[in-house]
C-alpha cells in the first residue's frame, strides 16, 4: 500500500472573504453562458425574417409577451454586462487598476454601467418605436 502523501491545498472560494469584485467576476463568466443561450433567440429571429411574414410574426408574436420581453431585457443585460466586465478585465491584464479602490471603483462601474446602459437603451428602442 502506498503512503498517503500531504499536498498543499490550492485556495479555493470558501477560503476568501467574498467581495463585490469576487462575485462580479463570477457573474462576468455566467452572462458570458447566458449570452450563448440569448444567441439562440437572436438566430431564431433572424431564421425568421428570412423565412417569411408568418414565421416572422410568430417570433414577434413571443417577443412581444411579458416572457419574451423579459428574456431580451436579460439578454440586453447580460450583454451590457458582459461588455463592461470584460473591459475592466482587459484593464487589468493591461497591468492596471490593481489598487484596492481602483478595483472596487471599476466593479461599481460595470455593474452601475451595466444596469443604466440597459435601461437607456430599451428606452431608446421603445422611443424610436420598438413598442408596437
């Protein structure tokens, strides 16, 4: 029988106090998945406009209910989302905003960012006519 050897062990998530940036980074790597998912449904519309006027009113048709409304507001943020995070993280692997407040200041930013981008973009789309 071999003898059991002691390895260090590698840190893992219950070993560090959760922070903001911590969860964010998570949330980054979720929406990332989401927007696959989100992906479909942009295919699905476009499959759709090229199909023809029925097919196309069907996609309309589950857009325009509360759940496809719904879905496009969360891909409408997971997009925003994604984008602002992914910009943080391209600052830091350029070797900068590694400071603690700089750190915190970018994770508000994404996720404020993220929020009022969405916000002001689903306004814009409903004011120019979206709504119908």
């Amino acid at each position: 029988m071999t003898a059991r050897i002691e390895r260090p062990l590698s840190p893992h998530m219950q070993a560090y106090r959760w922070s903001l940036t911590m969860a964010l980074s998570i949330v980054h790597r979720l929406t990332g998945i989401t927007l696959y998912f989100g992906t479909l449904l942009l295919a699905w519309w476009l499959i759709a406009v090229a199909a023809g006027p029925s097919a196309y009113a069907n996609v309309q048709a589950f857009t325009g209910s509360w759940i496809g409304r719904l879905m496009l507001f969360g891909y409408t943020w997971s997009l925003m989302h994604h984008m602002l995070s992914g910009v943080r993280h391209f600052i830091w692997d350029l070797g900068y905003g590694f400071t603690a407040a700089e750190r915190e200041s970018m994770t508000w930013a994404a996720l404020i960012g993220g929020v009022v981008l969405t916000v002001l973009l689903w306004i814009v789309a409903f004011t120019l006519g979206g709504a119908r």
